[in-house]
C-alpha cells in the first residue's frame, strides 16, 4: 500500500542539512540566537558563527560575513543560512548566499523580507521565513 504522508520539505532539509551558517549569531547565552544554535548543535549540526562583532562562539570560529568563511573551513559546503538579523538587514545576507549558492535560507521568527526572499527563491534558494529553526526540528525530530 502507497504511503499518503505528505510532503515536507523543511522536515527533508533538515534531515539533509550538516552545515548551518548562523548570521547575527550572539555569544550572549540570554539570546534567542545563542540558544537556537546551541541546540542545533548539540543535534549534530555544525555551526559556522556569522557576526562581525566576536572572535568565536560555541567553539567555532566566527566570520564577519558569509563571504569570509574560507572555503577549506567547510567541508562539503554550507546547507543553510540561518538568519538572526533585523529584517532591513536581510537583503544583504541573501545576496551573499545567492553568490555562494547555499541551497537553503531560513530567517528566524519575526525575520521577514518578502522581496530578499523572493529574490533568493528566483536564485533556486529554498526559504522558510518567519519560523523557529528549534522548533521545526523539535516537531519533527523530537
């Protein structure tokens, strides 16, 4: 008998993603950003720290701008942008994505650009706007 589940591409991207680029990353532990990656983490991610403001967070070394990351730093490559920025900032992280051809852009609850993310779906981007990366993962995987 055929299998009636429904598709659910956020549930297959995070059962495929091992990279996840984590811009506005705070090493304040008090922080929505802090929290959500440490959790990814510890779910066997690897995190890739994206803030211009600290040296290293959770024990990665941090980068200023997703065209920093040294290609050698990530093997394979990066499989989703995770985005913690105001939304005026979120147009500037999707062209750097675009450039880098991540497959995949998630920007965090409250994050959204309707234009950056239409832009980044044009470019072949998958993207999920205005959702929790934690909780989508809890609800799947948990």
């Amino acid at each position: 008998m055929a299998s009636l589940a429904q598709p659910d591409p956020i549930g297959d991207l995070l059962k495929r993603a091992k990279t996840i680029a984590v811009v506005g990353l705070s090493c304040n532990p008090l922080r929505a950003s802090y929290g959500v990656s440490a959790y990814m983490q510890q779910q066997g991610y690897r995190i890739i720290p994206v803030n211009p403001e600290i040296k290293e967070c959770l024990g990665e070394k941090a980068y200023a701008s997703l065209l920093d990351i040294p290609e050698q730093d990530v093997p394979g490559k990066i499989d989703i942008v995770n985005i913690f920025r105001r939304p005026e900032f979120v147009e500037e992280v999707v062209e750097e994505a675009i450039q880098l051809k991540v497959p995949a852009i998630w920007m965090q609850e409250e994050v959204i650009h309707q234009q950056a993310a239409e832009k980044a779906r044009r470019a072949g981007i998958f993207v999920v706007m205005d959702r929790c990366i934690l909780k989508e993962h809890c609800a799947r995987f948990r």
